[in-house]
C-alpha cells in the first residue's frame, strides 16, 4: 500500500472553495478566473493567482468537461512518430489548434490496425472534441460510425471517398512525376522505384505518378524494388542488394518513396565508394529536416508540412462548427533539388 504524507493529501483535496476563501473571494469569482479570465480585475486575479500556487491547487479538467458537456482536447493518430514527417504535422496540428483553444493528444499506431482500432475507442470513450486519422490502410467505414456516434474525424493523408469524411490529403501521383521527370531531365534512363507495401495509397500514387512519366519519355525504364519497412534500416538493406550486382546493371536513378529510405541507401552507397549523384541519382520524398541535413544533400520531395496539421484543424473545427466547405483538400507538393541528383547545392526557397 502506498502512503501519502499529510501534505501530499492536504494538496490532493484542495478544492476551487479553498482558492476562494485564501483570495477572499467567491467559488464564482475562481470559476471565472479559470474560465473566463477577461471578467475578473488584475488585482482580484493576482490574488486569486497567489492563492493557486500556494495552495497548489489543480484544476480539474474532467470535471470542467462534464459540466460543459465537451472536451477541449483533439486527438491525433500518427501511423509513425519516429518520421519527423509525421511530428511536424502534429507541430502544425497544435500550433493552430491552440489558437481556437483547443489541445493535441498524439497517439502512435506503429501501422497497426489492432492500434488504430484501439486508440479509436479509447478517444471515444474519453470523448475528445474530435480526431485527426492517418491511416495507411481503409478506415473511412469505421470512421463513419464513431461518426455517428457524435465524433467527427478528418482523414490524413488520403483523400475520403465519402463526402461526409473530410479528408486533408498530397497529390502523391504528382510528387512521383514529378521526381521522375527531375532524374529524366538529368539524363538517367535505368531508373529504380524503392518502396512498399505496393498495397498502402500513398505508395501506390507515388509509384504511379512515376510509371507515367516514365512510359511518356520513351527512353528509360523502371524497376519496382519493393520494401517492407519504409525506414533507414530498409534503405540501407536496399542500397546492399543494388551494389551486390555488376555496376553495369545498377539503376542510375532511384526514387525512395520517403526520405528515411533514402537517407539509409546514401549511408551505404557513400560508405561503399558509390558516388551521388555521378554513379546513382537519388531522390526521396517528404523532405524532412535530416534530408537537407545529409552528408550528401538528398533530393526531396516537399509536401506543405504545417499547412497540412493547419487545413487538418480547420476543417474540423467546420464540421465541430456545424458549417459546410469543400470537405476534401488536396495539397500539390514541390521538387527540392539538392546535391544527391544535381552534384551541386541548390537553395531553394519552398
């Protein structure tokens, strides 16, 4: 059994009643200042401020949630904290979410539909104002009936089939031409696409934008490596399996799907005597930080980060709101050339 000191059990049961009789103040006058703090004077609020800190009083915000009937607090699941991708998305999700009063809970799904499935009902039952969803596989039916429920969600990174599933999305099929036509226009014809599960969307887009481009120039060819594991660790085991053939059946152009991909293939090619860009042209995809930061700046990429976590918010506070927009935005990315397929630095202002 774990013991608390009479102090600790003092500072655990003070209530918003022992905030007001320190300050000298009403229970009413505390609620306002907690609630809406333009109605009490500064003089009355530093008193009442003084009287919270050395009480150590904590509001309760469960407490407040029940009485007003709503949660102040959005939740964000993430198929991949560890991809700076994802972060700075929930960093533009807070950023704007904070400015309509409202927080971000972040949840981890690892890929995993069990996770997702879990972290659905576990927001649910905790009734959270809303959800933001990104998932790589079909969700739009069970987003449907949390819906239904009386949760609104906005589907990340796909754009909803259904009308009433808002969804903030990348134009991926444009982002795969357009990092094909970049290694086209530098002259490589044995182009390599690394990526996987064929079966996840956003794969699917990128390597399609890509297909196109490459069947219109007419003089190169694409070869589809496909990965389980979109990460560092699956770009390196990748760039092993490229050097383990002769130098003349190597691609002279790869496309990474992302950038943890590519940062991986460049350590090993680097570190294997491979030059990049004149031996093997590489390009990734979501320009993280780390990208421009590489020993050999890599190609990128760049879908709007933050105004992805922004337009996110937005249009969940319109369906919070009850009002009616376009409920699908799709963003264009933008090619960030750099020094793994162009052998120079390039600064660009994207």
């Amino acid at each position: 059994m774990v013991k608390c000191s009479e102090e600790e059990v003092r500072v655990a049961n003070v209530s918003m009643r022992d905030v007001a009789a320190l300050a000298e103040v009403s229970h009413g006058t505390v609620s306002h200042f907690l609630n809406h703090p333009d109605r009490v004077s500064a003089k009355t609020a530093q008193r009442i401020q003084r009287a919270i800190e050395t009480l150590g009083f904590v509001p309760n915000q469960a407490g407040r949630q029940l009485r007003m009937g709503k949660s102040a607090t959005i939740a964000y699941i993430a198929p991949d904290v560890s991809n700076p991708f994802f972060a700075t998305i929930a960093e533009g999700a807070e950023e704007r979410a904070a400015e309509h009063g409202l927080s971000v809970f972040v949840a981890n799904s690892r890929r995993q539909r069990a996770r997702e499935d879990a972290y659905l009902d576990l927001f649910e039952q905790h009734r959270v104002r809303g959800m933001l969803v990104a998932s790589h596989e079909p969700i739009e039916d069970r987003l449907a009936l949390v819906r239904k429920r009386g949760t609104p969600s906005v589907l990340m990174g796909q754009v909803a089939v259904s009308e009433d599933q808002p969804s903030v999305s990348i134009d991926d099929v444009l982002g795969g031409r357009l990092a094909a036509e970049h290694l086209l226009q530098l002259g490589r014809r044995r182009i390599a696409f690394v990526g996987g599960p064929l079966g996840v969307r956003q794969v699917a887009d990128r390597l399609q934008g890509a297909s196109d481009a490459i069947r219109e120039s007419g003089s190169a060819t694409l070869e589809v490596v496909n990965v389980v594991e979109r990460t560092v660790a699956g770009g390196r085991a990748v760039a092993r399996e490229l050097l383990a053939r002769a130098a003349a059946v190597r691609p002279d152009g790869v496309f990474a799907v992302n950038d943890l991909l590519g940062l991986g293939m460049m350590q090993v090619l680097s570190s294997e005597g491979v030059r990049v860009p004149d031996d093997l042209a590489l390009i990734g995809y979501d320009d993280i930080e780390f990208a421009e930061s590489s020993i050999v700046p890599l190609s990128s990429i760049r879908p709007p980060h933050e105004a992805f976590g922004y337009a996110a918010i937005e249009l969940l506070v319109t369906e919070l709101s009850g009002r009616t927009e376009d409920p699908h935005q799709v963003f264009p990315p933008a090619l960030v050339p750099r020094t793994s397929t162009t052998g120079e630095p390039i600064h660009t202002d994207v």
